[in-house]
C-alpha cells in the first residue's frame, strides 16, 4: 500500500467519524492551519520568511526546490509578510500544502495586465492535489479601458484537479479568480471584484465564502459576479455557492451566460441589495436561454427578492438541489484534508 492509499484509508475513517457531519454540528469546528497539518500528516516542510529566518524569502524558490514528480505531501510554510512576486505550481509538482500565517497576514501580490488571463495571473495553480491555507493573493494592476486587454488581471490561476483553499482571500478588480479546470474547493474565503470575478470551466464548491462587489462606474450593464463556460449538457461542471454572502459598494448580477449550458447555483446565500432585481443576465451571449442553469435555493436578504428575475432563472426544490450541496458533486471525500457536509 502506497502513502497515499494509506492516507486516503485514514482520512476515509476519520471523515466518517468526524467530518462527514452536516453544517450545524460543524460550526464549533475550526478549519485551521493545525487541523489541516495533521490531516495532511507529513513531517516534510519549507519555511518562507521575507526576514530571511527560514529556508528561503522567496515563495517561487521554495516552490522551485520541490522536487520534480513530488509524490509525497510538502510543506511550504509561508510566514507574514508581503511577497511581491509572481508564484507558479507547475503541473509536475503536485501534493503541496501551502500554509499562510492568515489572510490578513501573508500577501503574495503583483501588478500585472495582459492581453491574456494567464499571462497577467499573480498565481498560478497547475499542480493536481495543492492545498492553501490563510493566505491573500492580489493583483493590483491599474483600471484600464473596460473590456479590454488592459483589464485582463487575473489574482489566481487554478487549472488542476483536487486543489482547495482554506480561508483564502482574492483581491483583483477585473477577472479576479480564473476557476479553469478541475475539482476544486473554497471554504471561507474572501473574493472581491467588478467584472466577470469568478470565471472558468471548473467543478467547484464555494463554501461559506464572502464575495465582495467593488464599484466599476465604467459599465452598464452591471458587471457579474460569475461567468462559467460551459458548451455541453455531458459536462459535469458548474459552481455552488453555499451559505456565505454577497454584499459591496455597486451593483451586480450573480452570473451571466458564458456557453449554452453555463451552470451557477447560489444556495442559502445572503444576498444584499448589491444584487440587481434581474439576478442574472445574457449579456453578450446570443444563443437560446433555454438550456442555462442560474439557479437560487433558499437565499435571503434584499438582492434575493424573485419577482423580477430573468425569464430563465430557477428556484430550485429541496430534492432538485441536493446534488449540488453533497460534497460528492467534487468527489471530495476521495481527496480533500477536511470539507463541510452540507444539508438541504
């Protein structure tokens, strides 16, 4: 039996006991670094520190000194401070868990817009199997001309499969988080933007997350939070937010078209009047409304009103969104450290 088989076994065990229960009961539980290290169970680690009192003062050459076809779970361990650097996990380094001193603490920002997302991430996540905790990710390029490539400036890249990110913060105003590919999960964190800020063709849990609305008097029609490409009904992807909420100083939709099949559920969510009457849009998209899946469960507050809805949008039943909220939608019990069972 191989490590990871064996973690696997162990975490299957303790998930079951422990942290397969539902919301309610997990509320006095903590998801923190010390939880997660012990989950994670490797004695392996590299200490960042900008003062120089660890292995490296650079994120990239911590990153840099895993070693190629990494097998076995790593330790980047990147204390406070602010890393003004680009950082990279490339696709043959996988099984690292970066762990930050908090979001408020440990930065890793740059300032850079491209013609192309990827080109103008601040992070980029190629790597299966990496696991964040308690750090911030920013780009603070400049507001150029709106939908243009002077506005393509991507905080994080996330183009693997089995990544999570454990009170994580994502601050860009324009196209912050590019959700690419693969099965993800949020718990917790904090995305702020304007346009389009969660974008991509992944499967990906946003569990108890805060996303917040930035103000872009650029535009009309309002920006979007979410802009999910999806071409055919066979692709099992989509985003689920849970519970968390949506607030800001402008604005918004909670989603528009990108694909015929474009799937976003917000369940048990608070939305503020942030959110327009309409809730979501096809802006920019010219196909049939018929087979798109914008979708509200329980939601409340202000931005949750449904008289005004677009003609498309749904109100999804108990048994009609009990798919979404498992944690099976990700296959999460396979290969995440710790998540939250959600109920309908």
């Amino acid at each position: 039996m191989d490590h990871r088989t064996g973690m696997i076994l162990v975490l299957s065990i303790v998930v079951m006991s422990v942290w397969g229960l539902d919301a309610s009961a997990m509320q006095k539980t903590k998801f923190d670094a010390p939880l997660l290290t012990e989950k994670i169970a490797t004695n392996r680690s590299i200490i960042v520190d900008i003062e120089g009192k660890g292995d490296y003062t650079s994120v990239q050459k911590a990153i840099d000194a895993v070693p190629v076809g990494n097998s076995n779970w790593i330790i980047v361990h990147v204390r406070k401070g602010i890393y003004k650097e680009r950082v990279h996990i490339p696709e043959n380094k996988p099984f690292i868990f970066m762990r930050g001193n908090g979001k408020g603490k440990t930065v890793i920002e740059s300032s850079q817009s491209s013609v192309d997302n990827v080109a103008s991430a601040t992070f980029k996540v190629e790597a299966n199997h990496f696991v964040a905790f308690g750090i911030s990710i920013r780009n603070d390029a400049p507001i150029g001309m709106a939908f243009t490539s002077e506005n393509q400036s991507v905080a994080a890249f996330v183009a693997a499969d089995k990544v999570a990110f454990y009170h994580c913060a994502f601050y860009s105003l324009h196209n912050t988080l590019f959700d690419n590919k693969g099965r993800h999960y949020y718990h917790e964190c904090y995305i702020q933007g304007s346009i389009d800020f969660i974008f991509g063709r992944a499967t990906s849990i946003f569990n108890n997350c805060e996303i917040f609305v930035i103000s872009d008097k650029r535009v009309k029609p309002y920006g979007s939070i979410t802009a999910h490409h999806r071409e055919h009904a066979e692709e099992n992807t989509g985003y689920v937010f849970i519970r968390g909420k949506v607030y800001g100083i402008d604005e918004v939709y909670l989603g528009r078209a990108k694909g015929p099949y474009s799937r976003v559920i917000f369940a048990k969510t608070y939305l503020s009047k942030t959110v327009v009457p309409n809730g979501w849009t096809n802006w920019s998209y010219d196909g049939s409304t018929q087979n798109l899946y914008h979708a509200e469960y329980k939601c409340h507050g202000p931005g949750a009103e449904r008289q005004h809805r677009s003609d498309w949008a749904k109100e999804l039943t108990k048994q009609e969104v009990e798919s979404f909220l498992s944690i099976d939608f990700i296959d999460g019990t396979s290969w995440l450290p710790v998540w939250l069972q959600q109920k309908s």
